[in-house]
C-alpha cells in the first residue's frame, strides 16, 4: 500500500499544499500552514450508483404557502436581510472586533424573543454572566432568551435536539465552536468548515433561521476557508469606525433579498439605535456654503444615501513632492480625475497637495461619484463654494466627458426630497423625473466653466 502523502493547510484561505513552507503562496501570510490529516483516496471499484436513500423530489410549482419571513423588531435589520429572518437560512455575519455584532444581535434575539418565538444564543466567547450583563444594559432582561456558554458543536445539537427547535439561533462565533470528530484546534480550517456544516444541517432541516458569527482577517474578509461564505444564504459585514457613532450592516450576499442592501445604525449608551434617514448622519448641516464641498447622492442596494465629499487644495512654496491623502475613496481614481482635469481642462495641482474625504467615514466606491469629487476639487482650487443646495452625480472618463449613472432619477429624487433644489449631472441624467432644477453637461470642461469661468 502506497504511503500517504502529507499536507499543509493554510489556517488563513484554506489553500493546500504538498511541503511545509514559510508564506502561504496563495494569501502571501507567514506561518498559517498546518499539517492536516490525508485525505481518503476511495478506489474506482467503489460505485455510488446504488445503495443509497431515494432522494423525494418535489414539483417547483407545488401548491402550499411558502416560507414566511419573520421580523427581527428592528426595521434596519431587516431591510439588510431583504424583509426579514427566511425559516431555515443560515446567516454569516463578519465585523471588526468591538464594532457591534454581539449587541445587534442580542437586541434581535430579544425582540423575537418577546413576541413569543423560541430563541437560542450560544456563546463560546462569553460566559453566561457577560451576555446576562449587556442584556441589562440593552433593557432585555426580561427578554425569554436560552442562553448557554458552550463551544461543543456536538453537545450543543444534542441539547437542541433534546427540546422544541427554536425560531431563531445565534451562534457567537463559528470560529470558537469545536466538532469531537475533526483533528484540529477551533479556528483551523477543517474545525470551521465541519462546525458549520453541522450547523447548517441542523437549521436546514428544523427550519430554524441560524446566524454564525465569523471573525475577520486584518484585511476586513471574514476569516477562515473561503467555503464558508458558500455555504451559507447570506453574508452580512458590519462596518464602522469605532471613533463614529454610525453602523453600516451590509449584506455582501443573499440569496433572498438584493445584494448590497444596507442598514444603518448609530452606537448609543443603551446599544445600537436604527438610523431612518441616514443621509442626515452623512451631511455636515451647515447653513452655508463653502469652498470644496460637495453633496454626493449614492445608491446602497435599494437606498439613496448623501453624503458630502470635501477636498482641500494647498499650494507649496518649495520644489517639495506634493501629498496626496485620500479618505473614503479609490486614491488610484483621484489620480486619474487629477490627471483629467489637469489634460483637458487645463488645471495645474502638480504643484499642490490635495487632500480629499468622505464625510462621516463613510467608504465610497461608486463610479458616479466622478463629478462630485471633480466639483469639489475645482471648487477648492479656485476657492469658490459650489451653488448652494446642489448634488453632484456622473462617470468621468478618460476623455472628459461626463457618463450617465445608474438610478439617476431615483438619486435626484431623494435629493429633493431633502430639501435640495439644483442637480447637476451628465446630459439626459432623468432629470426632467425630480422635482428640482438639472442642469446636464456634457464635458467636465463645462463644470471648470461655471466654477471659475464665471470670475
């Protein structure tokens, strides 16, 4: 019989490889690989043909009432999830640590709780008494939450199998949890993928709606085999700056509900407080306006939010290498809208550092938000404030002409209906659909006009 070839596991992506080496040649981190047991090689007389359970198929339009979506008790959270909690779908939530995900999902766990559904919080990180504390402090201690502090995937399935399936089960986190039949500390690649398969098994089939809490990397992705985000119905990432006070619950997938759909949260003495109009949090509240600033309408998922984009223009005396600082957006893209404006519109800032920032700590990475970056850096060069009341919206390209957006019409719209009055944006934008006065250009060359030509 042929010796069995070792292996090495990378405990970071979960890549394989055949000899022990240093750095993962696949996630470049040092010292993740570990030597994992070999995998069963089965022979080719094995047929899979016969002997197994017949599998019962059922008609896609088979009559019956389809699953049906249960609230969480907070309207934000279930605008992320598409309409709420879907019986028997599994739920990945990665965050920064400290950043809130135990708090959302206590006060969730609560709220289902007191409107009489069974609910089921496991914790391998805190004992008891801890989750018993921030309850308190949540206002949830009357709150009929099972809790238990276990990391035993199999003690805790014999538990559940032993009482009444629960609505709702929380598990805090998948990477504490440990399976008595898989060689391997908890996190390791093998121990995360068999936990949660184990997990998932049992939602699927008492159709409980299952949330497993994942850790992240010091990149922001959630840690662990890649598979894990495959396995489960939906992937959510809790996003923040702890020095802000707003949340951002971002589903990065779903298979119920639109991908890139958002809720938003503020941090508050007594937890997380529902956001229902976060372009507020966004927008400085200035009466007046000023040079440099910029009022951006984003779209996240199904939700117009605004936010104000602020630039800083400072010119340098000396022959010094000028700065550029970006917060909240692509420094590579403001390195191309630099070098656009500077080709076709004729604008110098070689000489001059340029500061840029998304307001409130937001991320951005919509392409639309070209043209409010480019008014807010025209309107600091030339230290001109920008019309009062005004959005900006539109692709630059490499040309200098300005590209229509997605949602066009429904980004003016929430625009206006927060009390803005004038939008500019590319020719033909659907700005004829909102109630407020669009003015279309064609060339970024025209935004360079109405800025500093009319000097």
């Amino acid at each position: 019989m042929a010796k069995p070839k070792k292996r090495y596991v990378c405990q970071a992506c979960g890549s394989i490889s055949h000899r022990w080496q240093g750095q993962c040649a696949d996630c470049a981190e040092w010292n993740t690989l570990a030597e994992d047991a070999p995998a069963t090689v089965f022979s080719l007389k094995h047929d899979l043909s016969s002997g197994g359970r017949a599998v019962e198929f059922v008609d896609l339009d088979k009559p019956g009432a389809l699953p049906t979506r249960q609230p969480t008790g907070l309207a934000e959270f279930d605008r992320a999830l598409g309409g709420g909690l879907v019986p028997g779908s599994a739920i990945l939530m990665g965050g920064d640590p400290g950043i809130g995900k135990s708090t959302l999902l206590l006060q969730a766990a609560g709220r289902i709780a007191r409107e009489g559904h069974g609910v089921v919080y496991v914790s391998g990180e805190e004992a008891t008494g801890q989750v018993r504390m921030r309850a308190a402090r949540l206002g949830l201690s009357d709150a009929p939450v099972k809790l238990a502090a276990a990391t035993g995937v199999r003690d805790i399935l014999t538990t559940l199998g032993q009482m009444d399936a629960p609505r709702f089960l929380v598990i805090d986190s998948i990477q504490t949890m440990h399976s008595d039949t898989i060689e391997g500390a908890p996190g390791t690649v093998s121990q995360v993928r068999g936990c949660a398969f184990e997990l998932i098994r049992y939602a699927k089939e008492n159709n409980v709606a299952l949330v497993l809490v994942g850790h992240v990397t010091k990149d922001g992705s959630i840690a662990g085999p890649r598979v894990l985000e495959h396995m489960v119905d939906v992937v959510m990432s809790f996003e923040g700056e702890r020095s802000h006070q707003y949340r951002i619950l971002r589903a990065l997938k779903n298979r119920f509900g639109a991908v890139d759909e958002i809720g938003v949260f503020s941090m508050a003495g007594e937890g997380l407080e529902e956001v229902a109009n976060p372009s507020l949090l966004f927008l400085s509240g200035r009466d007046e306006p000023m040079a440099g600033s910029a009022v951006f309408p984003a779209i996240e998922g199904t939700r117009p939010v605004l936010l104000e984009i602020q630039a800083l223009i400072v010119r340098l005396q000396s022959g010094a290498t000028p700065r550029r600082a970006v917060v909240g957006w692509d420094s590579g893209r403001l390195a191309m809208l630099l070098a656009v404006l500077e080709s076709r519109c004729g604008l110098n800032f070689s000489s001059a550092e340029v500061y840029l920032n998304v307001a409130g700590g937001y991320r951005l990475s919509d392409p639309a938000a070209d043209l409010a970056v480019a008014a807010a850096l025209v309107s600091a060069l030339a230290d001109k404030p920008l019309p009062d009341r005004s959005v900006w919206l539109g692709e630059v390209s490499l040309a200098g002409e300005i590209r229509p957006v997605a949602h066009g019409a429904l980004r003016l719209r929430e625009a206006a209906k927060l009390g803005f009055a004038k939008g500019f944006g590319p020719v033909g934008g659907n700005g004829k659909e909102a109630t407020l006065d669009y003015a279309g250009l064609g060339q970024l060359a025209n935004l360079v006009d109405r800025v500093v030509g009319s000097a």
